[in-house]
C-alpha cells in the first residue's frame, strides 16, 4: 500500500491561454443547481514505455503547448467561479491574468493494476486527481472556486495518467469536448486545429430559454440555501472527499456486446410470452445493462433485510442531455449544462422479487420516455426529490454516458488503456467499453469485502437469465 502511493511532486505549472481574455460569463438556469463545490473527476491512463527524459524532453513541453492552443478556444475553463452572496448571481470571471493548473507527479505505483478493471484502493485512484481549492475575497462575502485543474502522473517507462477535476460549471460533453480537442491538438504537434476551429464551444447564454418562466428563480433560491451551508464546509479547512478513505474500492464491471443482447432477449422474451401491450418498443443497451446492475446492487446490499421491503423506496437517478430534445436547436458544441434529471423508483419487493429485472427495466424506461416527451417535467422540483432520495430511500446515482466516447482522446499515445471517474459509492460510471466492441463499462464502489459477493450476484443473475 505504501509503495502504491510512493509518488513526488516534480513541478507544477501554471498554463495560460494563447490569447487572453477578460469577460465574465452568466450562468444559465441548467448551470445553477450545480454551481459551487460540485466537481466531476477524470482520468485517461495511456500506456508510455518510455523513460522519463523522453517525457520532461518531448512530451510535456508538447502538452503545455497544445493546452495553452486549446485554452484559447476555451478561455472561461482557465477562469473562476465566482459566487458572491444574495442577491446577486454567480458568474464566471475571466482575466487576462487567467491560467490552469497543470500538476506533474512522478509514481511507483502499479500501472496495470490503476488502470484495470479490477477492484483497486480508491485512495490510490484519489491520488492520481487534482485538487480545486476554494478561496474567498471581500472578507469571505465572495466564494471562488477555479474551473479546471489537471494533473499529469508519469508511471516510469508504463505510463501516464491525464487527470481533469472540473467544476460543475459544465457538464460531460463539454469536457469531452475540450478533452479531445486538446488531444487532437497535441497528437498532430501543435499544427492542427481543425478540430477546435471547426467545432468551436458556444458561449452564447440567450441560447437556453427558460420553458416555464419560473425556473430561473426557483434555482436560484435553492442555489441561496444551498449557499448557506458553504462556509462551515469550505472555509479553513480541506475538503473531504470519499476517496480519502481506506475503506473503499473502485472496480468496473464489463458487460460485453454478447452480454447485452442476452439481457434484450430476455426482456423481450418475456414481454411476449406475458403478452405485455405497454411494453417499450425499443430497449437500449444503457437500459438493459443499467437495469441489471440496479437490481444486483440491490439484492447484494439488503440480502438478509426483509423488514418493510413493501414500502421502502429505491432510486435511480441518471442525467439526460437535452441538446437535442428542446423545441429549440441548441449547438452540439455549447458550453455550460444543458442537462435534465430522470428518476426510477421502485419499491425494493419490486426489485429483489421474481421478476425484479423487469420492473427495473420498465421503470428506466419508462423515465426516458417522460423525458423524451417533456424534458424538464418536474424540474421546479428537482431539489426536494433529491433530498428524498436521500432520506426515504436508497439511491444510485448515474455519472457519465457512453454517448461521449471517452476512448477516442488520443494524445499520441493510442487509446486509453482505461478512462475512470474517481466518484462515492452512491455513484455509477457509465462509459463504453474500451476494449470490447458494442459493449458497456459500469464503474461502482464498493467497501472493502463488497466486491466479491456483488459479482456473485451477477454471476447468479446471469444464470437464472438463461434457464
């Protein structure tokens, strides 16, 4: 364990864009339930069987580089959060003073272990991410939180780790975009930017209409409640977050093209055999797989509780681009949250009984065609759902999609070997798989003693699916 974290600071750079600029950019009503401490941790792991003279020599002063092109394009990402106190509204300032964090450590930890789909110390993954620190201004009235922050970890003559922690102030298919945008960049030297100037982020904020009118206010009160509780969190002491503690591992569950297609059939099968007429048309692998891990989760987590199994709630929460689902056209390439929320619940009988792969199923389903039919349906109350998830039920918590083809940044170095959110144990990451073709990976945390008894249930599960 202690030579797993065995790792040195060797510089940490401040990179600014080519060009400055100096702006401030409003936040939308998408953007403000999910402004402040809210941040979202990636990792891209490449295999680099090089010495590290040839990464200090060649490939970091590449990287610096091509960041600093990028930054260009996406100045606010080199800016701050800026979240003053009521009235007034958050923002993003941009300064020409501006620049991202760029943190570059040296570890002897086991590079195919971080970066394989098997269970490994969460800890471990939590060291290999930047921090954003929060700082105050006009005697602690004005919260500022920096957007972006990257870190680079060399594995000596293995690989590397690119690592973005991000603020909330965008959502995933912004970082996507920025992410192989710069790579893009990087992987041709610094010559090419067809991609970025071709596909440029959109910063215009008159782009999202608020559909009822009421919204904007709504978020913004729950914004200012949610305020409140900041200080005594954020203020003289550091963040705590899950990866800090020894207890939990991180491992991802591949489900395979093969896989989910037996999970189709069998819901399908089913489906005609009980001549179900409400059935969904069309099952995607998202649902299926999703459905399937819901239900494993949990018949692991309450295998021996069936006190109130009849009125006990469990939720699924995923979140939903809307960049195509508004009667508006929002481009592909906007910049901010353009993100609705959908929810299954179910009783946890529902789940864990015969038949519980089913109902989840329908239910997951049945929450995309809501938001297909009216994407923000209910979103004036999205806070007070959440808060009862929290505390009438047990939730899952969706992170990431396989809509945004993380295993296409390309720095030069091929594909990723492996792309992993370090997230709670509430969460799930969801990506396409990164080596088999058609298929899903799920990431989940587990505390220590979980794992084995969880794949036993999807093993069982698998079985049962085929008898």
């Amino acid at each position: 364990m202690e030579e797993a974290r065995a790792q040195k600071l060797v510089e940490k750079s401040e990179v600014s864009p080519a060009t400055s600029t100096t702006t401030s950019l409003p936040l939308t009503f998408l953007d403000l339930s999910l402004a402040g401490p809210v941040y979202v941790r990636r990792q891209f792991f490449y295999h680099f069987p090089h010495h590290t003279e040839i990464f200090y020599e060649t490939t970091l002063p590449s990287l610096k580089h091509t960041l600093s092109l990028t930054l260009q394009h996406f100045f606010p990402l080199a800016g701050n959060l800026l979240c003053p106190p009521p009235p007034h509204k958050p923002f993003i300032r941009c300064t020409d003073d501006d620049t991202v964090t760029l943190t570059i450590i040296e570890s002897k930890a086991d590079f195919n272990h971080l970066s394989s789909n098997h269970p490994k110390n969460l800890k471990d993954l939590g060291h290999l991410v930047p921090k954003l620190t929060c700082t105050t201004m006009h005697e602690e009235d004005t919260f500022i939180f920096p957007i972006v922050a990257l870190q680079v970890t060399v594995f000596p003559n293995n690989g590397l780790c690119i690592a973005i922690t991000y603020c909330h102030v965008m959502d995933d298919r912004c970082c996507g975009h920025f992410m192989k945008s710069w790579s893009s960049i990087c992987r041709s030297g610094g010559v090419d930017l067809t991609l970025v100037e071709k596909s440029p982020p959109c910063f215009d904020r008159k782009i999202l209409k608020d559909p009822k009118g009421s919204l904007e206010a709504i978020f913004l009160r729950d914004y200012f409640q949610e305020r409140s509780t900041w200080k005594d969190k954020l203020i003289g002491q550091t963040p705590k977050h899950v990866c800090d503690d020894e207890d939990f591992l991180k491992a991802t569950i591949a489900f395979g093209r093969d896989d989910i297609e037996s999970l189709k059939r069998y819901v399908l099968n089913h489906w005609k055999k009980n001549a179900e007429l409400k059935a969904p048309q069309y099952l995607s692998k998202f649902v299926v797989t999703c459905a399937f891990v819901w239900v494993s989760l949990v018949k692991a987590k309450y295998r021996d509780d069936d006190e109130g199994e009849e009125m006990k709630e469990e939720y699924f929460r995923f979140a939903a681009d809307c960049r195509d689902r508004l009667d508006y056209p929002i481009p592909e390439t906007y910049f901010g949250n353009c993100l609705t929320r959908c929810y299954a619940v179910l009783k946890r009988k529902e789940l864990k009984g015969e038949g519980g792969f089913v109902n989840a199923v329908k239910a997951i389903a049945r929450a995309i065609t809501d938001m297909k039919t009216e994407p923000l349906r209910g979103a004036e109350n999205w806070r007070a759902l959440f808060r009862k998830m929290f505390v009438l039920g047990s939730t899952v918590l969706v992170t990431g999609s396989p809509k945004f083809s993380v295993y296409e940044t390309d720095f030069g170095f091929g594909r990723p070997t492996k792309v992993e959110m370090v997230h709670s144990p509430k969460c799930m990451s969801v990506a396409e798989s990164g080596d088999k073709e058609g298929g899903l990976e799920l990431g989940l945390v587990f505390r220590s003693g979980e794992f084995e008894y969880f794949i036993s249930v999807i093993e069982q599960g698998f079985v049962a699916l085929k008898s």
